[in-house]
C-alpha cells in the first residue's frame, strides 16, 4: 500500500449522504491527516435535513466547531468559503496530496468534467486533475441518466477515481454506522490510509 498522504482536500457538496462526508473526516483526522475542508451552500442544507446538523455559514465559526467536535489538533483543520481563491488548493503550486468530493452531486461532478471553476470546489479539482494528483469523487444518485454515466466516464479517462456510495452488506452490517464505515473504509483504501473500520475480506478466516 502507498505511503499515507499528509494533506487531503476534503468537499463536501449537495447531494444526499453527508453522513459518509462527515465520517470521511473524523477518519481523516483521527489519522492524523491534515485536512483542508470546502463546503457547498447546498451541503449546509443536506446537512441540517439529513443529520440535524447545522453547519455555521462562517468558515471560521465551522472550523472551530469541527476542531473542537472532533478533537483535531491545532491546525490540522483548515475551512475555506466557496469563493476564497487565495487558499492554497486554489493553485497548482500548492495542492493537497490528493482531493475527495463526498458526496459528490452531479452538478458538481458535471462541472468538474468540464473544466467548470465557478467556486473553489470545482477549482480544487480542477487542480487535481491538471497536476495528475488523485482525485475520487463518492456519487450518491440513483438511477444515472446517461449524461451522468457519460461525465463519470469522461472524469474516469481523466484518472479520477469514481467510487459511487455503494456499500456492500457481505460483512453483515449491523447498524447505520456499518454501513456508512464500509463506504468511508473504500475511500480510505484508495488514499492509502491504515484503518480499522471493517474486517477485510478472507481476513476472518
């Protein structure tokens, strides 16, 4: 397995299933990992009607409830607003080792696909994919129309990792949590991150 990346791009847009968002990041900082963290208008509202969460609109007022919630070191979290073009995964002069969209709307993965950076979501993976660092997008839409398939193929050729929110049940999940930890536990796998969240298959045995 890779070496663990130090800094990770952490969005979060509007689609449904922030809880795997949410999860990606306490994981992601319970490893240590430093996290940048954007956050769409529309993933504030998915977030207090999905979860009951409700997410300051200041970046500096979510960073500190995000550090203080999940105990994260000082400075191990930084937020950014959707128009902040001075933060540093604006440029590809100084990006993050790798960028996750979790969830990833469709709006958001179709403007990604077409080289749309009309905030800073879409322009951090713009960076990503221009510098040919990982970039994984976690669709969470059912059914695709054809037009989803054909942007995901086209990021997909582009070497972004599409893992749609798809979990398994063959580790028997038990909980809500189960099975949000087997989607989060595939991303982490891709970032080359040491987790604990589930058994590995044959592992049992």
């Amino acid at each position: 397995m890779n070496s663990s990346p130090n800094t990770i791009t952490l969005a979060l847009s509007g689609a449904s299933g922030m809880a795997y968002g949410l999860r990606l990041l306490e994981c992601l900082l319970a490893a240590d990992i430093r996290v940048y963290l954007l956050v769409s208008q529309a993933a504030h509202i998915v977030a207090k009607q999905e979860l009951g969460v409700a997410l300051p609109a200041r970046s500096i007022d979510l960073e500190k409830q995000l550090t203080d919630r999940l105990h994260a070191r000082d400075d191990q979290l930084r937020v950014f607003g959707r128009e902040d073009w001075n933060a540093p995964v604006a440029s590809g002069s100084n990006p993050a080792d790798a960028m996750v969209v979790c969830p990833c709307s469709m709006g958001t993965l179709a403007a990604i696909a077409h080289g749309i950076s009309d905030n800073l979501i879409e322009r951090a993976a713009d960076v990503m994919l221009k510098e040919q660092r990982k970039l994984i997008l976690v669709p969470r839409e059912a059914p695709f129309s054809t037009l989803h398939l054909e942007n995901m193929l086209k990021l997909s050729k582009m070497n972004a990792v599409i893992l749609p929110a798809n979990p398994g049940f063959y580790h028997r999940p038990q909980s809500v949590e189960d099975i949000i930890d087997f989607v989060v536990a595939r991303i982490l796998d891709q970032l080359g991150i040491q987790h604990a969240l589930m058994a590995r298959w044959g592992d049992e045995r």
